[in-house]
C-alpha cells in the first residue's frame, strides 16, 4: 500500500512502496525511471530540494565500446576489447569480473541517452589523454558537461512523477537503514518536518558521494583531497549507512 501515514510518536511519518531508491543523481535517476517503468512504486528520496545530484557539477564523461556513435565513424569497438583496455590500463587492479559487466552494459547506456536526444560534443566519441589514454576514441561528454545528461533524464523523470510512478522525497537526508533477518527493510530519514520511515522490498542506495567532508575523503582516498568543489549534499550519508550495518 502506497501512502503517508503517521507511525508511533508524533512528528514519524512512514512511507512505503515497492522500491526505495536513496539519491536523485547520477545512478539514483536512472534506477527509478527503470523501476517505475517495469510496474514498481517507487520512492525517490533525495537531501537536497530537487533531483540531480552531481550532475549539476561533474565533467560528465562516459564510456563505452560498440556503440551507434562509434560505428557511424567507422570506429570498430566491442564491450570485450574496451574491457581488456581497461584491465591493461589498471595493470590488474581493477576486479576483472566488475569491469566486464560494466563493459557490457556500456553501450546500452550511450544508444539510450542518444536516443533521449542527448546534446553530445561533436568531438566525441574521442581519446583523452588527463590520464593514461584508452587505445581509440570511446569516451563520451555532453557540450554542457553533466548538465548535458541531466537535461535528457530529468523531463523522463517528471514524467514519472507527475503519472504517480515515482513518489518524489526531497530534502530527505539518510541517517540510517533499517534490515530485518538480514535483509534490507528501507530507510530513516530527517526532514524539517521530523523523522520519515521509508519501507520497500527492495532498496536502492545510489547516495555515494562522499567528497564533501574532507575527513572522510582522506579516509577513503588514502589522505588525498577533493580536486575540485564538491556538490555540498555528497557528505558521505549513504556510505555510513552501509557501513553501520556491515
């Protein structure tokens, strides 16, 4: 049963739907845009006021191999040879069996933006060289950098929310998950209107930037700091909540 209804003491409010989804950016968008559309209620809860996350500040670069842009320059990829190029590069530290998977799903990722209507730069699919460079072009940007891809998920996501697919949640910040028998029962929440009590049979923890408290990003990185501004809701909630229970 979908709704809002209040639980226990005054100022808890329970939510529930078939998937929670915590975190409206990058991965979070996505998650609940395919949920919603293979028959699920979902709930979107998000920190901060409206959906986007990172993507309102990121680069934005993707990649893949074996795409529609790729072939219609005449540049022969595959899913197989961009994953060897990645464990090349890694020189074996990547987990082999996660790079593949990645890889495989890759360009299903680039046909699908291409067909919302992405604005892609003109010069992509191209090779980079900030860091140790793929062997042919298959990375990917928007002309406006992340905001590129936000602009092409946000109109599917409204229209998700507005046919009551998705329930959206913002400024929802995480302060713990809830398991029952080991397992995953959803979410607790602070708002300015108290404590929110999100339950799901499944949970979705897309809230995974942590660059915004320097402390936990040293931790993380081994001392390193953030090199660029952070998006100030990536404070770490959802790995700490992971964390607590194992």
């Amino acid at each position: 049963m979908d709704g809002t209804a209040q639980a226990g003491r005054q100022g808890v409010t329970a939510v529930t739907g078939d998937v929670l989804v915590v975190g409206a950016g990058t991965a979070g968008i996505p998650a609940a845009l395919f949920a919603a559309r293979r028959g699920a209620r979902v709930l979107l809860a998000e920190a901060t006021g409206a959906p986007g996350g990172t993507l309102r500040r990121a680069a934005g670069h993707l990649s893949a191999g074996g795409t529609r842009l790729q072939a219609a320059k005449g540049i022969a990829d595959s899913p197989q040879e961009h994953a060897a190029d990645i464990l090349r590069i890694t020189r074996g530290t990547a987990d082999a069996q996660m790079v593949r998977l990645a890889c495989d799903l890759a360009p299903g990722v680039i046909d699908w933006l291409d067909g919302l209507g992405m604005d892609w730069d003109p010069a992509c699919p191209a090779i980079l060289h900030a860091l140790e460079a793929y062997d042919r072009p298959r990375t990917y940007w928007g002309r406006d950098r992340a905001r590129s891809i936000a602009a092409v998920l946000l109109p599917e996501l409204e229209r998700e929310i507005a046919a009551g697919r998705v329930r959206f949640l913002p400024r929802h910040r995480l302060t713990a998950l809830e398991t029952s028998g080991g397992a995953v029962t959803g979410a607790v929440f602070d708002t300015e209107g108290g404590e929110v009590r999100a339950q799901a049979a499944q949970t979705v923890l897309t809230a995974g930037g942590y660059a915004a408290d320097p402390a936990l990003f040293a931790e993380l990185t081994g001392g390193m700091a953030p090199l660029h501004g952070a998006e100030p809701a990536s404070r770490g909630d959802g790995l700490r909540a992971a964390r607590a229970i194992g």
